[in-house]
C-alpha cells in the first residue's frame, strides 16, 4: 500500500512539473511578459504553498490527535496530562499554517 501511494505522490508531482516547465518554453523575451510570468509563478507559489501547508497542517494535528486520543483510551486516568500538551502542540502546529498564510499573503499583495 506505501509503495502504491509513493507511486501515486510521485505520479503527481512529475505531472506538476511538466505542467510547470511548459509555460517556460513559450516565454518570449519581453519585458512585459516577464513581469507577467513574475507574476504567474508568485500566484502559482502562493497557491501550492498554502495547500501544502495546510494538507501538512491537517496530517499533522490528526496524527496528534489521534495519538493523544488512544493514550487517553488506554489510560483515562492521565487525561489531564495529556490533554494540554495535546492543545499546545495543535496550537504550535496550526501557528506553522498561519504563518504560511501570512507569508502567502504578503507575496499576493505584491502582485
């Protein structure tokens, strides 16, 4: 199944690139398409990076999540002491995400 999935990931990221690279084999040599292309890639970059973010934000808080839920299952007695470590470690993790955001958002208003 790992294999499979390392089979799909790769698949989608070779297709990304040659989706990529193509718009750079038409490009003309003029100014003003430059500042066009300039453009096109800050809002391509933006988009990727904050649905990367985002997916690695979502994986992240989920395996959290979960690993905090079954110690809890297995011993409900620590609870108290699983659960704030638990929130910190979200809140750390959805600060990662934010930042992307913010990052991409500078890059956009430049645009």
């Amino acid at each position: 199944m790992v294999n499979q999935n390392m089979k799909l990931v790769f698949s989608a990221l070779s297709a990304l690139a040659v989706m990529l690279i193509g718009g750079v084999a038409f490009a003309s040599n003029g100014a003003a398409d430059n500042a066009f292309t300039m453009k096109a890639f800050i809002g391509i970059a933006t988009g990727l990076g904050i649905g990367i973010a985002a997916f690695g934000g979502a994986l992240g808080q989920g395996r959290a999540a979960a690993a905090a839920l079954e110690g809890i299952a297995r011993n409900p007695g620590a609870s108290s002491k699983i659960f704030t470590p638990m929130i910190l470690g979200l809140a750390l993790i959805e600060s990662l995400v934010i930042y992307a955001l913010v990052i991409s958002l500078i890059l956009v208003l430049k645009l």
